[in-house]
C-alpha cells in the first residue's frame, strides 16, 4: 500500500471516529432533548431520521461529484465552499 493510500485510510478512520462520537452524544442527550422541547421519542426518532438521510445524501452526492469532476478537483470544490 502506498503512502497516499494509507494516508487515505487514516483519514477515513479518524473521520468514523467522530462520526461514531457525534453519534454517541446525541444518543446520550436524547433524554434531555425530549424534556427541553416536550417531544415523544416518535418525534425525536423522525428528527434523527432526517439528519441521517441528510448525511447518507450527502455522502452520495459527494461520491458522485468525486466520480464527475476527478478526486483532485472535487477537493478544490469543497474547498471553495467552506
């Protein structure tokens, strides 16, 4: 495996991380949620919904850009709107 690829993986790792502990949280918040907006766990449960179809599309679409414009350019992209 080359450098960059294991670069890559690295990357892929530590971003699973955070994902796998920004998870975490909310799961270990849900109860103060529930109490601070008076929701059911039906509406807590349709708003976590949400937010995971939102990242599953993003990450879809992300591929998508990555397969269209080259992995190179779809970087600079990204760039560019943050």
């Amino acid at each position: 495996m080359s450098a960059p690829e294991r670069r890559l993986l690295g990357l892929l790792a530590v971003h699973f991380a955070f994902y796998g502990v920004a998870v975490t949280l909310v799961g270990a918040t849900v109860p103060e949620i529930i109490r601070s907006f008076g929701w059911t766990y039906l509406d807590i449960g349709a708003v976590l919904a949400a937010g995971s179809a939102g990242y599953l599309s993003g990450c879809f679409s992300g591929g998508v850009l990555v397969r269209r414009v080259g992995p190179g350019r779809g970087a600079c992209c990204w760039w560019a709107w943050c």
